[in-house]
C-alpha cells in the first residue's frame, strides 16, 4: 500500500528515534526505530533507483543507499543544499519539546492572523501534543478576511481569539512558556502581557526579517523563507510529526498548511525552490477540494456593502480613486483593503485609498482606518501614506507600507464612541472624510487644493 510505505521511509528520516514519543502510528506493522541510526541527510538526500545515473545534484557528499528502490523522488528534501539548517533546527526543537514535557504553552499570533500564521501554530501544536505538552493557540485582533474565517470553521483550526483586555484578566500563570510564530511579538498586543508575567519565550519561528532581541530557547528564523508553513513542512518532513491520511485532524493541517504557504507567496508566484518543494510533499495529505472551498469562501453581504459603498463614493482624479466608507463594525475592517482591491482594477486607475471608521464595541473605541493598493511601480506605498498623514504627537506615522500595498490607522481620541445621535454620527464622518480627502488630494494633485464632493 503507497501510504504505508510513505510512512516507512519518513520513519527513517527520524533522526533520533524515540519509541516512547514518535511511534504513534499504531497502524504501523513494523517500524525500525531500533535500527543504528543512519546518516540521516544521507539517506534523505538518496535518489530513486530509477533515477539516471549521473543525475547532478547540488552537493556531492550523497553515497547510494541500500534501499534506493523505496525512496520516491519526492521524499528528497527541499533545498538540499539547506539541508544541515533544517537537520539541525528540527533536532534543536526536537530537544527543546523534549526539555518540557508535560508544560502548558500559549501560541501567540499576530494581532490579525494570516493562513500562514495559523496554520503553522496548529501544526507546532500538533508537534508539541506528542510530548504531552499542550498549547493554545491565540490572537488579540480578528479574522476579518472570509478566506481565513473559512479555513478556521472548515478545518476546525483550533485559534481562539483573546481581546487583550480579557487577556489581562485570564489566568496566565497555568502556562510555562509562551511561542511566537509568524511573528516576533512586534505584532501582538498580547505580548507585554505575557512578559509581564514572567512567562519565558520557549520557541520562535519566523521568516520575516529580525525585528527585536527577544531571548528565546528555540529560535528559527529564515527571512529567506517565503512562509512560515515552509518552516514547518521541512519539520514535518524530518520527522518531527508523522502524518498519517487517515486521520482527519492531520489533512486538515497539511491543508491549511498548503492554504498558508499558497498566500504568503502569491499563490506561489512569489515561491523559491524550498517552497515548491514543500508544497509538493503537502501534496501528498492535503484535500484539495477542501483547500478549493475555503478559497472560494464567499464575501460576507455586509462585505458587498462596504465594496458598494466604496464604489458609489469613490472619487477618481490623476488615476487615483479614493473613497470614504462611513462606518463599519469592527469585524468587518477587512472589507477595506478588500474594497481597495477591487477600486485598483478600474480603467485608468494606478492607485486606490478606501478609508472608515471602525468601531470596536469590545473597546469601546473608533479609529479611522484605511487601505491603499497600487500598480504604479514607482509609487511607494509606505512615503505617500507617511506624507499624507504626518505624524502624531509622539513622533509615531499613522502607516505605512510595503510594495504595492499600505494602511493607515488615526485614533479617534476624544471623539471616539457614543453616536447614539445620528446627525452627531454623520457630522463626525463629514469632518473626518474631509480632512483624509483633503490630506490625499494635496499628494494626489499638488496644484489644485480643491475637494471635489461626490455625495
Ligand atoms: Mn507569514
């Protein structure tokens, strides 16, 4: 059977076998944990037997093992020439889990949590539950975005949302450690909580730049990497967690685990060769008809409303569209980057900024919020949002951004909350249209200062 024998030629990856914590597959005939442990990158790196002779690979150190002929082309490893980085983060996690047995951990993700994001920190969970250490996983902010609301309802991604207020008053002490992954903690309102507890940093994992020098036990992180799940599939490839097709909870994970590292690289277009790679051996768990669904998660109609909104007040000038939303709940923030999305792809237009006020009732707080998308190369998303909006009283800029994309965030202050008046409501959304307006047209057309009204 080809699932068996998958199974085989991963368990001979393990590159300390442990009986008492690795062998969980109870299906599993015959394992040879007991073997002499084999050199494991060696017998990683083996080619299949009908593979060409002479087949070039980047390293030359491989010798042919025995049992070639079980080994598929596709159990190779990622990257071989990255090959002692994963051997060795793999083993140094290995021991960290090991070192705490038993403990309770939290797993914190940034304040809005992407597929890559959650999928990873289900899959450390699932790592971490063969040493009987249990996490939870966690995030301060939402899941704004349908794509990442349906892959939590559909996969039964085990996040839970926590409002830093209910933070504060939970009961961290039950935790001895707490993991940061997908992020460095500069992400997460949750994290001076934590720290401020005294509960130590057992483990990041991460694939964006450094951002801060947090001591962490067990720290991997690769900005080389275009997602996080990257990391984590190389773990599961090196043993670390045995899937098994049989198990639900497993296909899932390798799903949403293929649903993070398909949108962290654009649908792999941003991808490099660890990525596809893999991406391939996810291939071999995943439900692509699941992964189909949560794709095709459709907008919410309160979603449609924002993105009707947006197009009813759009204004267009020097190819700029920009549009003000009103107010939305806080739930459904995500429907401005969406509705900007959607204002880019108009004729004639480079650069789209939909904005409005998000009401957070768990906060009792508004903030203005907005969006900028753009295909103009030479146009920077992060130096037009920082002109335009200045900096607040202690220095800080309202945004910024990255290629093509940008956001803003104005806190209301004073003005925040209470509009159980409506005209009040309306007057208040005037003010603060006008003066965004006002702020993006002196960038957007320098000469005339003129605010066009569409409304
Ligand atoms: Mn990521």
């Amino acid at each position: 059977m080809e699932q068996k024998s998958d199974h085989k030629q991963v368990e001979d990856l393990q590159l300390k076998p442990d009986p008492t914590v690795l062998n969980f597959d109870k299906n599993q005939d015959s394992l040879d944990i007991s073997l002499p442990s084999k050199n494991r990158l060696e017998t990683m790196a083996d080619p299949s037997g009908d593979k060409p002779k002479g087949h070039a690979l980047p390293y030359s150190s491989r010798t042919p093992s025995e049992n070639g002929n079980t080994f598929g082309e596709r159990d190779r490893v990622p990257n071989l020439r990255a090959n002692s980085v994963i051997a060795q983060k793999s083993e140094q996690l290995l021991q960290t889990l090991k070192a705490h047995k038993h403990e309770r951990q939290i797993i914190i993700l940034q304040d809005f949590p992407d597929p890559d994001a959650l999928s990873s920190a289900w899959t450390y969970q699932l790592i971490a539950e063969q040493y009987d250490i249990k996490c939870d996983i966690t995030y301060a902010g939402t899941l704004s975005h349908q794509e990442n609301i349906a892959l939590v309802k559909l996969t039964n991604l085990p996040a839970t949302r926590t409002p830093l207020q209910s933070f504060k008053n939970r009961d961290l002490s039950l935790y001895q450690g707490y993991v940061l992954i997908d992020n460095q903690g500069t992400t997460s309102s949750l994290v001076d909580a934590i720290q401020s507890h005294g509960i130590p940093l057992i483990a990041i994992v991460d694939h964006h730049n450094l951002q801060n020098d947090f001591k962490s036990e067990f720290v991997d992180i690769r900005p080389g990497v275009r997602a996080t799940a990257t990391i984590f599939t190389q773990y599961l490839q090196f043993g670390l967690l045995q899937l098994d097709s049989s198990m639900s909870e497993h296909i899932n994970c390798a799903t949403a685990l293929m649903h993070g590292l398909h949108s962290d690289t654009n649908r792999l277009m941003q991808a490099k060769e660890e990525d596809f790679m893999a991406a391939a051996y996810l291939s071999r768990f995943y439900d692509s008809q699941l992964l189909n669904t949560i794709l095709r998660a459709t907008r919410s109609k309160r979603v449609m409303d924002v993105i009707e909104r947006s197009l009813k007040n759009r204004i267009v000038q020097n190819n700029f569209s920009i549009a003000g939303v009103g107010y939305l709940r806080y739930d459904d923030r995500d429907a401005i980057p969406q509705a900007a999305d959607f204002l880019v792809t108009e004729d004639n237009v480079h650069t789209a900024v939909v904005y409005g006020i998000v009401h957070d009732q768990d906060e009792e707080l508004e903030v203005v919020i907005g969006s900028l998308r753009t295909n103009k190369l030479t146009l920077d998303p992060d130096e037009f949002i920082k002109e335009a909006f200045g900096q607040d009283s202690t220095g800080r800029f309202f945004g910024g951004g990255r290629t093509s994309a940008g956001g803003f965030e104005i806190p209301m202050g004073f003005l925040s909350g209470s509009n159980e008046d409506s005209a009040y409501a309306r007057m208040k959304w005037d003010v603060y249209d006008t003066q965004i307006k006002q702020k993006l047209l002196k960038l957007v057309n320098p000469k005339d200062n003129l605010i066009s009204s569409d409304e």
